[in-house]
C-alpha cells in the first residue's frame, strides 16, 4: 500500500495551522517534508508521527483515570 501524500493545505487543517504558517515550519525545519519541484509534500504518517511527538498527555495516560472516576460517581 502507497502512503498518503498530503500537500500543503491539507497538512494546514491536519495540524490546524495556516498554510503560511506550514510553509514557515518548513523553512525552519520543524516539520518532516518532502519537495517535487517547487511542491511541498508531506507524509501522513510522519505529520501523525510529529503530532505524537508534541508534549502533553497522550489518551492511553488519562484513560486509566477517567476509568476510575467513572467507578467512583
């Protein structure tokens, strides 16, 4: 199975930033991407990848405690 190519508006509304904004994490390097030409083309799975990466608490970690106060009430 191919992998998704995602070009740059549909990576803006994957990571709910502008287009201008994508194009900036590009040039700074703070985004996995790939270039045809001109076009920047982006994997689905590393943007996925780099979302995972961001800190703050994943699902798994807070579900164990929803769990429990859902026992509690």
């Amino acid at each position: 199975m191919r992998e998704k190519l995602l070009g740059v508006e549909e990576a803006s509304e994957m990571l709910g930033r502008t287009q201008n904004g994508i194009r900036r994490m590009v040039e700074r390097r703070q985004l996995p991407f790939r270039k045809n030409g001109k076009r920047l083309l982006f994997l689905e799975s590393e943007l996925l990848g780099f979302i995972e990466a961001l800190p703050g608490v994943s699902l798994e970690e807070i579900c164990p405690q929803i769990d429990g106060q859902s026992r509690r009430v």
